[in-house]
C-alpha cells in the first residue's frame, strides 16, 4: 500500500562523519575522533552519555572507558513516501510526500537515543496523516488542494518529531498519481469536452459563412431586379415612342420577356424545362391570359371598375 524511498544511505539516525580520510576505528585506536563539519558526535563514559561533541579533533581516551558512540549530521535530509489510499469518490490513487528535515544540534541526545529509525517514524506520521484527509475530497479537490494536504502533514511531523529532537524543514506533495484506467477516463472526458468545443466553433463559423452567402445572394438579387426592372422600363419607353397602343407595347414586352426565359433555359443543364406551345399566336395567348388573370384579381379585391391601364 505503501513505500518509502529515502535519500540517505542509511535509515538509523547514527550516521558516518563526512569528509575523513580514515576509518572511525583507526581514530579510536589513536584516542582521537575527528568530527566533520555539519556534524556532532556523541561521546560515551562507560557505556553511559557524557557529551555532544562538535566539528574538529577531540581526545577520547578509550583506555579509561571513553568511546566514540556514534556520529549525528546536521545537514537537510530528504525522504519520499509514497502513500496510496483511495478518494471520496473511489479513486485509488498515489500520493508521494516529500519531507526535508535535519536534526537539532542542541537536541543531539534525543536524536540519537529517542528513536531507532527517524525515517521509519516520519513514514507512519505520513501516512496517517494522508489516509486521514485524502478520503475527505474528491479527485479533483486532490489535485486543488495538495498543499492543504502538505500543511496538515507538515504540522502533525512538526508537533510530533520536535519532541525528538528533529525540525522538519518543509513538507511537500511532489506527485499525485491515479490508476492508468482512471487517468485514460479523465484524458478522454477532457478530450471529448475539446472535440465539443471544436465542433460548436465550426457549426458558428458555418453559420457565419452561409448567413453572409445568402445576405449577399439576397444583396445581388435585389440589384439584379432593380436592373432588370430598369431595363423593361426602358424599353416600355422607348416602344413607346414608336408604338402608340399601350396594349401592344406590353404584348412586345412579354414577348421579350419570353425570349429571355427560353435564353435562361437553354444557358444551364440544371433548369427544370416545362415544354408550352411556341410560337407567336401562343405568346399572344399567354398575354391575355396574363390580362385576365390581373383584371380578375383586381375585381376580386373590390378595387371596383377594373381598369388595366397598362394594357
């Protein structure tokens, strides 16, 4: 459920002066200890406690019961947990402290006689603490609030290590690793959340482009029409000229009007043809069909005597 990586060599308290160019025995062997800077060594009587002895070269007679009980370091430790435990919403996850702490100097005897392994006590403080808060929050609230999380571990080592002669120095959470399966699902939520987001951006861009295609189909309709409109009006008054019966200027003009129809027809391959009777007596025809067909819709509105002047 759990591991501890530590980035010491050893995971007692007692560790090996740095810096010496000769074995602690040798030194024992001359009546002399040579502690290292960043380091205290702790001086026995008889098997009993006598003193804390700091950085250089100090006298310790072995013939008369004096000995070299082991040597402390000062410098910042580091140690990694790795802690799993589960969510509020059932995700087992990873979580992985990291801790930085030193011994005391004017706590040296507790460090070095209170407790057997530190790094084992530091774990278990870890692990408590993690498996009590993570289980409160959901996955998400996790990842928010690692720092919470490194603020009641930080506080719970403090309070319990101090006594121990050991500060901690910072706790941090470096890492929170969920199942693969759990990472996948929340990969694929986040991708699917994009892909929607993608789409609603093309459907608008699409909506754009066809609301500006058909402002400007409607556009050059309307100035096609107004061309076209300009156009028979001037060819009215220029037939008027010419032709002094109204009724046969508007029988050349649907004639016109028909030439262009058939024209439009035969310019595309996509037009739906309807085939009509051709010729000049049909066109004469369609006009006064075209005739009647107003002079009865104005009698239908109740616009009284039709007149069609036009025509």
């Amino acid at each position: 459920m759990g591991g501890v990586t530590s980035s010491t060599s050893s995971s007692s308290p007692a560790t090996a002066a740095g810096g010496s160019s000769y074995s602690a025995e040798a030194a024992q062997a001359l009546c002399c200890a040579c502690v290292g800077q960043s380091t205290v060594a702790v001086e026995e009587a008889w098997g009993r406690y006598d003193a804390v002895l700091g950085p250089g070269c100090h006298f310790v007679p072995w013939c008369v019961g004096r000995r070299v009980a082991g040597y402390l370091s000062l410098r910042v430790q580091q140690l990694d947990v790795r802690c799993e435990t589960k969510t509020r919403d059932n995700v087992f996850v990873t979580v992985v402290a990291s801790v930085q702490y030193r011994a005391l100097a004017d706590r040296a005897y507790d460090a070095f006689y209170c407790l057997t392994n530190a790094h084992a006590q530091i774990q278990s403080y870890v692990f408590d603490v993690i498996r009590a808060s993570v289980p409160n929050m959901n996955l998400d609230e996790v990842f928010g609030q690692k720092k919470e999380v490194a603020r009641a571990v930080e506080e719970e080592l403090a309070r319990a290590m101090t006594m121990y002669g050991y500060e901690i120095v910072q706790t941090l959470i470096v890492d929170i690793v969920p199942d693969e399966v759990v990472r996948r699902a929340m990969n694929d939520i986040n991708a699917a959340a994009r892909l929607r987001v993608a789409a609603a951006e093309r459907a608008e861009a699409d909506k754009i482009q066809q609301v500006k295609r058909a402002e400007g189909e409607a556009e050059a309709k309307y100035l096609a029409g107004v061309g076209v409109a300009r156009q028979r009006q001037a060819i009215v008054e220029g037939l008027k000229r010419f032709v002094p019966n109204e009724k046969d200027v508007m029988d050349m003009v649907l004639v016109t009007q028909y030439f262009d129809t058939i024209r439009d027809i035969g310019a595309t391959s996509r037009s739906s043809t309807v085939f009509i009777p051709h010729g000049p007596s049909a066109v004469r025809d369609m006009a006064a069909q075209v005739r009647d067909g107003l002079l009865q819709a104005t009698a239908a509105a109740g616009g009284g005597a039709a007149t069609f002047k036009a025509l």
